[in-house]
C-alpha cells in the first residue's frame, strides 16, 4: 500500500492534470447523485416534482420572456406591479446570461441542472486548491477534494434550493485568504460579485472574508487606513451595484421583518445531527431540535467526526502552543477567528438552543431585529465556518502523523464519510426520472387554445389567497398555469418569492374584493378553487364559459368560447 501510494505520489507531479481530476471528482459525485438527465435543458420534470425549484423556474420563465428592461433583473408580469428575479432564487448569474439566448432556446428551458454540475466541478476544484494551501503532497490533496465534494449542507440544497449549493464561492473565499500572494483585489472583487449574482446568503459570506482579509492586509502588511477604506467602499459599492441591476431594490416591502430570524437559526449540536431519522447518517441517530432549525444543518458526516475526535488533542496543543500562536495565528489568522465567531454567534441567534433545550436568551433591539431579519435563515451563514473546521481538522491530522499514514487514514475517512450518507444519495437517486415529457404539457394545449380563441390578455387564480394569510400551500398547485402565463407573455396574480412587496399583497386583497363584487373582465381567464365556486357563481350567466379542470377547480371566462 505505502509503495503504491508513493508510485502514484511521484506521477501526480502536475497542477494541471490535479485540477483536472479535482473537477472530474465533482463530476463523479454529481453523476453518483442524479445522473446525467437532468442537463437536458427541456426536461423540466424534475424540477416540477419539487416546490421550491418549481418557483424558481417560474420566476427564470417569466424573466426570459419579458423584454429586456432597467435594472435588468426587473420583472414586469409577475408579482404586479414589478417584482425582479433577485427575489426568485432564480441564479440571476445564469438567468441573465440565458436570457440573451432566449429567443433559440426551447420553450421550457432550465439552466439548473447545467448549474449544479457546475457547482460539484467547482467545489472540486476549489477544494483542491484549498487542500494546496495545507499541503503538498497530491494525494492527501485529492483526498480532503473528496471530503469538501462529500459535503452535507451543500448536498441536502439538492431538494430544491440549487441556487444555496454554490457552496464553491466559500471554498474560493477562503483560498484567496489563504494565499500568500497580496495583490488578489481583483479576484476578490470577482467573486463578491459572483457570489450576489447567485444568492446574498452566500455573498455576505464571502464578503465577511473579505472584510477579514483586508483587515489581515492592513493590520500585517500595509497598515495604510487609505488601503482599508478604499476597498471597503469600493466592495460595498460594487455590491450595491449588482443589487440595484438585479432588482433587489424594485420592492417596498414590510416583509423585511423580524420574522424568522430566530427561527430559522443553527442548533449547538448541528455538526453531530444527522436529521431526517436515517437519511444522513447510518451510524448516528437524529437529534431533536427547533422547529426550523433544519435551516442551520451543517452535519459534518460520521468520517469528519472521527477525525474531529483525532484532532483534539493537536488542536489543544496548538491552543496551548504559544510559539506557534505568536507565529503563526496572530499574524494571519485572528482576522479569520473573529469574522469566524461572529457569523457562529450571528447563526445561532439570540435564541441558543442544545437540542430543544434553551441554553441562553437575550434580548436584540427591534433595530437590530430588522437588520437581522434581511437574513433570517441564520443557520445557513455557518456554513463557511464549516468549512474552515473541516480544513482546520485535516491540517491537524496531516501535520502530526506521517504522509503515508495520514493519506491511508483519510482514504478510510471518505470511505465512512460516503457510506455515513450513502442513504441521502439514495433518495435523490430514487427520484431519477428518464422520461422528456413534463407535467403541464397537456394543460398548457387546452388552456392555450383558449387564450387564443377568447383574446385573453390575463389569468388570474381566485381566491389566491384568503384573508390576510399567503396559502402556501395552493401555490405548487397553481404554478402550471403561472408558466403557461409566462409562455404566452401574459399577466397572472400568482406569485411567489423570497420576499412579497406591500403592492402586491394590497393588489390580491384589491382582486378579491372585487370579484366578490362580480366585477369580471372580458379577455380574462379566471382559475376559480372549487371550495370558493358557489361564492363566484351567482354572478355567471349563461354566456360564461365554465370548464372543470383535473383538480375539480373551474375555468371562467365571461362571455367566452371553447
């Protein structure tokens, strides 16, 4: 075995041919997951089956079938009165790009499975680059690529949230701090703004090691107050930037509330809790844990544990090391620690909670509270110090034992490490689905003859939601008929987003009041729930087209013919 691996130690000499297979080891894992049917751009099935990747397709639908305006990302015919596609979780960096090739792209086309490939080819990449930092030798370097690929928390986004697996701009943040070259402004400034281009989550990652690293520059290096200053702004600037094209400034919205923030929070025992009872691990059990703290899942798998349980003692003698302290960490890595245990204290919330037992509470002004509410998932921003522990403890380990040893024990690692969530990929693989045909294909025929005979310039679903509360729950129900709006380039009431604009909630309110009132419009169609027909019916005649659909809800169109 230790001959073999130094056989293959003295071939693997060249960077090239290791980025190449660090790649290719995201490939893997990505073939191992879904296989290869999901980066065909008109099979839209797969993502139909899932309610969070449905809305996000909606929202890529409407913005490549509306004309190009300003900002960019503005949407016009969904979310009346404007809504934008930052607030779809559509990947505006890919939206973008696809929309200028909108008019030879097939009618349903999706760009996510593209995407995902994407991120596993990258995360290999990036992790390799970040196991260089650590370590020369090339197989310990294509190993720890294997366990950043393995990674859970950016695995479980699988179900439906594509644009959160772009775990790979953490990967890349953190390698640009890590390396010793200074002038990197230039590629930090790319990746903050590849990072807003995916999703803000990931951006104020990214740009809180930024921050770090310009504070490392000026502290250690260039102890210029213009150096800091300067980058600071123009990082904030850009940012704003980006924020304003893609539309994050389009809506007013109460929404930005203070709901959520601690809820949504990561639980004291989130690296050690498998959750889903036996989805993510086959050796631990699940831990109970607050309601929405599946938010805050950064499971480290049972391999990473393992070596968590080995690294305790090299950690403590580094702790307690203070030549290596003086020489080492204070002068590269205290930046690093403090942005590490602010977004630690910032994703577990004011609400600290061990399993269901509340550890601590304290009180945040309502300021405050609002300013955190803007990422209220707070539990998902740990996962770039996840990431750091997970380089921190295969430093550990590779820096107290001998080369062949430590590559032989990692190789064990990843072994555990896959077999520990070898049930997680089980279930993505069982959702498999090799047909081409998707599920609106014969709705949108007659709904589409429809339009046309009948003129009809607007959809509109009644009620699409009752009272002052948003029915979630009727919104996967009713996307078919929002991407069948989005086709024929007409207005539909549906919606749904990261974030609904006050316009918007008054504008449902407005709708139901009125077609209470028996106030329906020529040129419209009408999508009515069937436990809401009779209140509706009394203002039909005999000139109205009613039609039942599939789920016992009606069509009507006043005045209008088949």
């Amino acid at each position: 075995m230790f001959l073999f691996i130094d056989k293959l130690e003295k071939r693997l000499n060249n960077n090239l041919i290791k980025i190449i297979l660090a790649g290719f080891i995201g490939l893997c894992f990505f073939i191992l997951i879904r296989g290869m049917n999901i980066l065909n751009p008109s099979y839209i099935d797969w993502i139909l089956d899932i309610q969070d990747s449905t809305f996000h397709f909606v929202g890529w639908h409407f913005f490549r079938n509306d004309g190009w305006q300003f900002p960019i990302g503005k949407i016009s015919n969904y979310g009346y009165p404007i809504s934008a596609i930052a607030y779809t979780d559509s990947i505006p960096l890919f939206a973008i790009f696809f929309k200028i090739f909108s008019p030879i792209l097939p009618t349903n086309f999706q760009y996510f499975g593209i995407w995902i490939l994407t991120c596993y080819i990258l995360q290999g990449i990036f992790g390799f680059l970040l196991m260089k930092q650590i370590t020369n030798k090339s197989i310990i370097q294509l190993i720890g690529t294997i366990i950043f690929v393995f990674s859970p928390p950016m695995l479980l986004r699988f179900q439906g949230h594509f644009a959160l697996m772009g775990h790979w701009v953490l990967l890349a943040s953190i390698w640009l701090y890590l390396k010793e070259k200074n002038n990197l402004l230039k590629e930090w400034f790319i990746i903050i703004s590849v990072s807003l281009l995916i999703h803000p989550y990931l951006w104020i990652m990214v740009l809180g090691i930024f921050f770090a690293y310009l504070f490392k520059r000026y502290f250690f290096q260039e102890k210029k107050y213009v150096f800091l200053f300067l980058n600071v702004v123009i990082s904030l600037l850009l940012s704003l930037f980006i924020m304003w094209q893609i539309g994050l400034f389009t809506i007013n919205s109460s929404n930005f509330s203070t709901e959520g923030y601690e809820w949504y929070s990561m639980n004291v025992t989130s690296l050690i809790n498998p959750i889903d009872n036996g989805k993510w691990s086959n050796f631990l059990m699940t831990r109970q844990q607050g309601g929405g703290q599946y938010e805050g899942f950064n499971y480290l798998g049972f391999g990473m544990i393992i070596l968590l349980i080995f690294s305790i003692y090299y950690l403590f003698d580094f702790i307690v090391n203070k030549k290596y302290l003086k020489t080492n960490f204070n002068n590269k890595y205290l930046p690093l620690l403090i942005i590490s245990i602010l977004f630690t204290i910032f994703s577990l919330s004011n609400i600290i909670q061990c399993d269901t037992m509340e550890l601590l509470r304290y009180p945040l002004p309502l300021f405050l509270k609002k300013i955190f509410g803007i990422f209220r998932s707070s539990g998902r921003l740990f996962w770039i110090v996840y990431y750091l522990i997970v380089l921190l403890f295969i430093y550990n380990f590779i820096n107290k034992n001998s080369y062949k040893l430590a590559s032989i024990f990692l190789i064990f690692i990843v072994f555990i490490q896959l077999y520990d969530i070898s049930n997680a990929i089980m279930s993505y693989r069982k959702n498999l689905k090799f047909k081409t045909e998707n599920k609106i294909l014969s709705m949108s025929k007659k709904i589409d003859k429809l339009i046309k005979s009948n003129n009809i310039k607007k959809i509109t679903i009644l009620p699409l939601f009752d009272g002052n509360d948003i029915d979630y729950q009727s919104y996967y129900q009713y996307s078919p008929f929002a991407i069948i709006a989005s086709s024929n380039e007409l207005n539909i009431n549906f919606y749904y987003a990261a974030r609904f604009s006050d316009d918007f909630i008054e504008y449902i309110k407005l709708i139901n009041t009125s077609h209470l009132e028996g106030k329906f419009e020529e040129n419209s169609l009408y999508i009515i729930k069937n436990q809401y027909f009779d209140k509706y019916a009394t203002f039909f005649t005999e000139k109205d087209l009613i039609l039942n659909i599939d789920n016992n809800d009606k069509i009507f169109i006043k005045n209008g013919k088949k």
